[in-house]
C-alpha cells in the first residue's frame, strides 16, 4: 500500500519531469529540430511550474483548513460547556461572595452561557458535517469569521469579569483559577492569530490578527475599600450597567 501511495505522489508531483525527460529522449531518437524539441521542453517545464504552485497553494490551505478545526474544537473543549477553564464557570465562584448585585450580574452571566453554549455546540457540529463531506474548505471563510465572531463575545464577558473582580475582594482560588484560565486562553489566541495570519497569504480573508485580544492576568485582586466606621465598602455600580465599571 506504502508503494502504491508513493507511487501516486511521485506520478502527481513528478509527472513534469518525467515528461519532459520522456519527450527529451524521443526528440533525439526520431531527430527532432533543436528548436521544436527545446520549446515543447520548455512548455511542459512551465506548466508543470505553474500546476506544482498550485497544489503547493492547495496543500497548504487544507493544512490552514485542518489546524482552523482544531482551534476551533480547543477553543469548545477548553472555554466552554463544562469546563472549569470556561469564563461562566469562573464567574459563577462569585456567587460565594456576600453580594447580592453581584450575584445579580453573575446569574445574567450564566442565561448569557446557556446561549453560548448551544451556539458553540451548533458551530462544532456543523464544522464535523462539513469535515466528513469535504464541504469545509469551501466554507473556510464562513468558518473563520464565526470563529472570530464567537471569540470576541467570549472576550467581553472575560473583560467584564476582569474590570470587576480588579476593584474588589475575590477568594484566591477563584484568583488562580482565572490567571490559569488566562494562560492557556493567551495560548489559544496567539495561535489563532498565526493561523490568521498564514490565511491571510493564501486566501482572501479580511480578519486582522490584533483583532483576536489577549486577556488580562490579575496581577494582585485590590482589597475592599472602607468607610470611616471600619465597615466594608462595595464597587460603586451605575444603574443601567450594575457591575460592567
């Protein structure tokens, strides 16, 4: 099977020059004239050029396209559903803190990710459709964009929980669950903008790689402020936006 395969590719890759070496051999036994012998040489060569960038291009978008898939299916594993990783579920651990509008936040969080949730499952399931029928190189832009689209929403709600919990007394395990959730979203985002990036040189794709942001790590979580009676003092909330500060 090995032969046969590596017989293929040579016959698919090489077939240029066995051409021409073919036609070379040809020329000289039926004594072609130089001239026509060295423009059919040099028609083949170029189209066999032109037929190996081609592939070349092709390769390398499948291999764009297989390592799209594999974000994307990290990105659900890792930061969504279940998962102790995901954003929701790192909000939730505020509902251990003493603080009635802050829970009200953290419960429009978790409708916010059931919603998500399904969104997310729906755009996984459609990309493994698409995978078994050979349908997904042609909607690779499509993909891509949703991609995108997804993560910058999962992005706010990961800005929002970082600009509230920097202002006020978190427990430090919901502290080191966070920073261990940045480190490996940070990953996932590089990587994503690379695979941008290389899209960029072999299809029209209109995405910028900084558009794909890093979260921020919470370097030290500040301590609650008081008033002059010693007594705690809560992040001070607008009406229209409760915690987003």
């Amino acid at each position: 099977m090995s032969i046969l395969r590596a017989l293929r590719t040579t016959v698919v890759w090489g077939w240029s020059p066995i051409v021409i070496t073919a036609l070379a051999i040809f020329g000289v036994i039926y004594k072609w004239e130089i001239w026509v012998l060295a423009t059919a040489l040099g028609i083949i060569l170029v189209i066999g050029l032109v037929v190996v960038m081609v592939r070349a291009g092709e390769r390398q978008l499948e291999l764009l396209s297989m390592r799209l898939r594999q974000l994307a299916g990290y990105f659900s594993r890792r930061f969504t559903g279940t998962s102790s990783l995901s954003i929701f579920a790192i909000i939730d651990t505020l509902f251990n803190l003493d603080d009635p509008q802050l829970w009200d936040w953290a419960r429009a969080c978790d409708m916010s990710a059931r919603l998500f949730n399904t969104w997310c499952d729906s755009f996984i399931d459609r990309i493994e459709s698409d995978t078994r029928t050979g349908r997904f190189s042609i909607y690779l832009r499509t993909y891509l964009n949703e991609l995108w689209l997804l993560n910058n929403h999962y992005h706010e709600f990961v800005e929002q929980f970082y600009e509230i919990v920097e202002k006020i007394q978190i427990p430090p395990a919901t502290k080191d669950q966070y920073n261990r959730f940045v480190m490996e979203y940070n990953s996932f985002v590089q990587n994503f903008r690379e695979n941008i990036v290389e899209l960029r040189k072999v299809a029209s794709v209109e995405i910028e790689p900084p558009s794909v942001k890093l979260a921020n790590e919470l370097s030290g979580v500040k301590p609650p402020q008081t008033t002059e009676e010693g007594e705690a003092k809560p992040p001070k909330a607008t009406p229209d936006k409760g915690y987003y500060l």
